[in-house]
C-alpha cells in the first residue's frame, strides 16, 4: 500500500472525510474504480481524467479494493441491466 507520506509504497491515504485517495493526490480510490467499472483503459483514465495518476496507482487502487473485499464478509448479486 502506498500512504500519503511514502510515495515508494504502492497504496492509498485517507483524507480528512474518511474517503481512500491515492496518495499525492486527492483523487478518491473510488472515482478510479468507477471509471475503471465504466470500461476505461489506464491510459484513458490518465489522459482523460487524472494526468497526476500512473498506472502504478491505479492498480495501486485495484489492489486497495482486493484487499477490502478479502477482509469482510461481502455478498455479491447480480442486477439486471
């Protein structure tokens, strides 16, 4: 995981309200995986939307949302679209 104050560590920080950013930034880990569950590539995310992001952090972000998912209890459905 890479925290705000450690820039060679692959993880997040938390900001004041409690929301998962990447560190060095105030993108919200949230708003990557959207974009990333949107079908956006890396790179289109970079050059769209956050050109402070590299892919580092974005699969930085990829593996904050694994880690969670391993540590809780979490059930899963399908919706239909």
């Amino acid at each position: 995981m890479r925290w705000k104050n450690d820039r060679a560590n692959n993880s997040q920080s938390k900001d004041p309200f409690r929301q998962t950013s990447v560190a060095g930034s105030r993108v919200t880990v949230q708003s990557v995986l959207e974009l990333v569950n949107d079908g956006l590539s890396f790179k289109e995310i970079i050059q769209g939307y956050y050109p402070e992001l590299t892919i580092e952090d974005i699969h930085a972000c990829l593996q904050y949302a694994i880690a969670l998912v391993a540590a809780e209890d979490i059930h899963l459905r399908s919706v239909a679209t």
